[in-house]
C-alpha cells in the first residue's frame, strides 16, 4: 500500500550549500535524516533537478552521490554567465542556489516529516 | 609530549574580520594558524598594484595581522600564509619590519615563490604548454595579449621544506589553500609526502579549513538560527593525529558551533565529482570520509582515501574582458515593481535609441526575485512596498558603458514617481577580469624557496 505523503518543500528534509567553479554553480544537497536520504536519492534526479532551475542552468546537471554523508553533489553547468567575475547579477557567484534548490516542492512521505 | 597539533583557520578570504586571527590564537590553543587571501581574482588585482609600485603586490593586511600576533609568536605560534600574492618576498621583508616594531628580533620568514608565470608564458607555449582553457577546450592565443596574471598552484611541498629548515611564518604566492593546512601536518609528524593516505587526510582538513567560519557555524543553512553568538563566531580548529585522522572544532570561549551537519556543508562546498578531488598533493576520494561526534563542537573525520597525483599543476590566469558597470534606484508603494518594470522599459528604449554598443545587460527587481528568477511566485504584486531596480551592463567598448552610466540618474525626473536612493554620482565603467582555469606539466615549473630573518 503506498504510503501517505504532504507537498512540502525540499526544505523541510534537507539542507544544501553552493558554490561557483567556473562557469558552474555546484549544490550539496544534506539529508536532515538518514531516513530522508533513500528518498532524496530516488526523487532528486539530474533531470527533474535541471527542470526545477529554469533558466537559472544553461547547461547540463551532473550528479555525483556522496552515500558516507548522505548527500547529493549536483553540478549545473554554463549557470553563470561565463564566470563568478564575468556575471553582471547580484549573485554572481551562484551562493544562493542552494536556497534556490530547497524551494522545491515534492510529495514527502508523511513518515520523513514527523 | 601532545601527539597532536591543532591548526586554526584565521582568514577564509581578504576581507575577512580582522581581529579573527588573535582570537583564535588566544582562545584557540592553537600550533599553527593558516590564513587565506587569494581568490582567483586577487592575483590580478596584486599584479596591477605592483605594476604600480614594485615593492606591492600582496596582500597588505597580513603584516600587521602578524603585528598583532607578536606575543604569541613569542610562545611558538607558526604561521602560514598565502598572503605572499605575486611579491611573497615583499609581505615577508613587511612582516619582518612589522615584528621589529613590535621588538620581536629572529624570527624565521619562509618564503616560497616561483608560481607566478606571466612573463614566463611566450617561453612555455613555445615550448609546448598550450594551456588550453580546461574548462572550454580554448586555445590560450585568443586572449595572451589580455592575460593580466597567470600563476602555478604548488601543493605542501614547498612549505614543509621551510617548515624543516626553521621558519616560524610562511608566506607564499599561490599556493593552493589546502597545502596550507597540509603542511605543518607533515613537517610535525614527519609524514612523507608520497604517502598519499596521510596526503589525501591533511587536504580534507585544509577543504574544512579554507573557508573560515563555515566550518563552525557561519552560512549554515540547515539551522541558522540555533548558532550561537555569531558576533564572536569562533573561527574552525582542526586538531590532527599522526595517523592522519583529525577532529574539527572550535575556540571554546567564542560563538559558532561545529556539528557533523556544519561539516557536511563544508564538505561539499565548491565540490566537484567527490571520487576525484584533485590537489597537486594527491587525488582525494570525498566518498571514503567517515564523520563521527567526539563531544561537545567535535567532530572527528577518519577514513580519508586518496591515490597519487597528477603530472599537472594547475595554473590560473586572469585576462581583461571588457567593461562593465552597475546601478540601482528603489521605487515605493504604490505599484513598486510596476514602475521598476517601466524603468526597465525606458531603459531598453534608451539603448536602442542611442545605440550602443552593449553585449550584455542584466535587469534585476532587488527584493522580489533578483536571486531566483521564474523560481519565485509572486503571490500578491500591490503589497509590495519596496523595489530596488538594479541595471547591470557589460561591452568590450569602455565607451558605450561610460554613456550608459548617464542613462540612470535622469529616471528620477524623467521616468515614474515615488523613486529614490540614487546616490554617489554615476555608475563608473570598471574593467572586467575574467579567468582562464588550465592545467601545465609539473616538470614545467618549480617552487622557489627562501628564509629571511630580521
């Protein structure tokens, strides 16, 4: 039988930092429990991470999975307009990306939100 | 005897708080202290500063940090810097007369240098490096004649070898952030640099360690609100053990906190693929670390994994792109983002009237959705009291950003009402430094090493 679930936001589950390198924007996405980790694994994929986005990547996504930490490391490439020192916008060097990606909405299995 | 040394991160970049350093040193009951102040774009600042003033060109902070650090020097604090820039001989000449001032005599300057390659570069092409761009596969020919600095990362090598011959500061070029907290791992427990387990532990400390505060507690986006006294955030500490493990943790008497959640932010920060962390060290495997709680604001990392080198030194160039400037106005209730949305207008119908010459333009409504784009739904756009409109050009032609920077202040009397905030003159067209990431045979450059002492 499936299991109940409420929309939430990745927020809830998760924490995340980002970062720039390059002309990339990287985002480490935490799982706040080890219980929310098999479901971030499942949902979280490269493509639905690249359609959440928009026109924030201009590239590809890659993700690398970090099972010790229980954490995802999503790369999202051409996301900076050429550079950390190129890029004209406020936050160019894509440190609020993480923020970006927690706002997420996904249905969360009621047990991962007690 | 102590069979550890603890190694405090006193400056995550050239910017950071200035009083960071003697805290940690006096609250932090710290061996060594590793400050960073090279970002990618700092060398090409350096190197503008020296062109003017030759004995310039690093980072001008450091000496009177180590000014101030000159009572615990006096009871063995070492310190190791990247602060050197593209002159490390300079800092090192400046902090030596900085500790005379103070009445510290014989104290040992290890300076290590031999990275900056600028006027090396016809030399190297010729000889076969095509440092190619690595991350687009460009040849470097495009932009030589606009590279403004180009520097080799050197690893910990250099840096335990003045460690071995006596020095109690360091002060390099570029050297990558991670060899600094490498090194005096090395130098204390006598690890040989080839072996790549105890190689691969002391960068993970040094990727824990390069950002200051955000290995205890400073940016942490699971529970911000529950880090104490951020005021006085204690900057990280990370106590090593000759067997390569090591504990992250902080000052006790100062704020911040270190959780196995803070270091797992840390951890994956500017992180690429975690199976390959490259360092001119050695190749880490990020899977392999093991995180476990050691007490209160102790988190002890084990496991760490990592393989031999690569035959490549990274190099990091920088080179003139252009110009660009920057402006913003703030528009008030009622229909704030409306009118920023007209400004946009009128701005975009002034470009095109006047025709300049503008490769980018970037348009953003400052407490809206200027971070998140199309992410932000905006539920209710009459309660918005406030927008802060910001225009953001860039060109190859200084010109073109020179008269658009007119085109702004005239809003406030030709365009919508309820606008205000426009202050300091007109945006001013400021050169674009762009970066070129590449990789050269480490038998194509060599550290340079040296020992200065009052």
């Amino acid at each position: 039988m499936a299991e109940n679930t409420r929309r939430e936001r990745l927020l809830v589950i998760a924490h995340a930092r980002s970062g720039d390198k390059g002309d990339m924007v990287n985002v480490g996405v935490i799982a706040r429990s080890e219980a929310a980790y098999p479901f971030l694994k499942k949902v979280l994929t490269a493509e639905r991470v690249k359609a959440h986005f928009g026109e924030l990547v201009g590239g590809q996504v890659e993700r690398f999975d970090m099972d010790n930490i229980g954490a995802l490391n999503f790369l999202l490439h051409g996301s900076l307009g050429g550079g950390g020192t190129v890029d004209l916008r406020t936050d160019a060097q894509g440190k609020t990306y993480a923020a970006a990606m927690l706002r997420m909405e996904l249905d969360i299995p009621e047990s991962l939100l007690d | 005897m102590k069979d550890y040394i603890r190694i405090g991160a006193a400056q995550g970049f050239w910017g950071d708080r200035p009083d960071a350093p003697v805290d940690l040193a006096r609250h932090g009951d710290c061996d060594y202290l590793i400050l960073d102040y090279l970002a990618e774009v700092t060398m090409s600042i350096l190197q503008r500063q020296r062109q003017r003033n030759p004995d310039l060109g690093y980072a001008t902070d450091f000496p009177k940090v180590a000014g101030s650090l000159a009572p615990c020097l006096k009871e063995g604090l070492k310190i190791i810097t990247n602060a050197g820039g593209i002159n490390p001989i300079g800092c090192a000449r400046a902090v030596l007369a900085e500790l005379a001032k103070e009445g510290l005599e014989g104290v040992k300057v290890g300076v290590v240098y031999g990275d900056d390659i600028l006027d090396q570069l016809p030399g190297l092409i010729a000889s076969g490096e095509e440092l190619q761009n690595m991350e687009t596969g460009e040849p470097l020919e495009g932009v030589l004649k606009r590279v403004v600095s180009a520097n080799v990362y050197f690893g910990a090598a250099p840096i335990v070898d003045v460690l071995n011959g006596g020095a109690q500061i360091v002060v390099t070029g570029r050297c990558t952030d991670t060899g600094l907290a490498l090194a005096p791992m090395a130098h204390a427990f006598g690890w040989p640099l080839d072996d790549y387990r105890l190689a691969a532990s002391g960068t993970v400390a040094g990727h824990l360690l390069e950002c200051g505060a955000q290995a205890s507690g400073g940016n942490f986006s699971a529970d911000w609100e529950s880090v104490p006294d951020l005021a006085r955030i204690g900057y990280p500490i990370a106590e090593a053990y000759p067997d390569g493990t090591f504990v992250m943790t902080k000052p006790a008497g100062l704020g911040g906190m270190v959780t196995q959640a803070v270091i797992k932010e840390q951890i994956v920060y500017e992180l690429g693929d975690p199976r390959n962390y490259i360092s001119p060290d050695c190749v880490i495997d990020f899977t392999s670390i093991r995180l476990s709680d050691d007490g209160e604001d102790r988190v002890r990392v084990s496991g760490v994994r990592g393989g031999d080198p690569t035959a490549f030194y990274k190099v990091s160039m920088a080179y003139k792109a252009g110009w660009r400037t920057s402006g913003t106005l703030t528009y008030t209730w009622p229909d704030a983002l409306k009118k920023a949305r007209k400004a946009r207008e009128i701005l975009e119908a002034r470009i095109a009237h006047l025709d300049l010459k503008l490769d980018d333009v970037v348009f953003e409504y400052l407490g809206v959705n200027a971070c998140h784009g199309s992410l932000v739904t905006i539920p209710d756009e009459a309660s918005i009291n406030e927008v802060v409109f910001r225009v953001a050009v860039h060109s190859m032609e200084r010109k073109s950003v020179e008269r658009f920077g007119y085109e702004l202040a005239p809003l406030i009397l030709d365009g919508p009402p309820s606008v205000t905030g426009f202050a300091g003159g007109r945006p001013k067209p400021k050169e674009v430094i762009a970066y070129w990431p590449a990789l050269m045979r480490k038998t194509a450059a060599s550290p340079v090493t040296d020992i200065l002492e009052n």
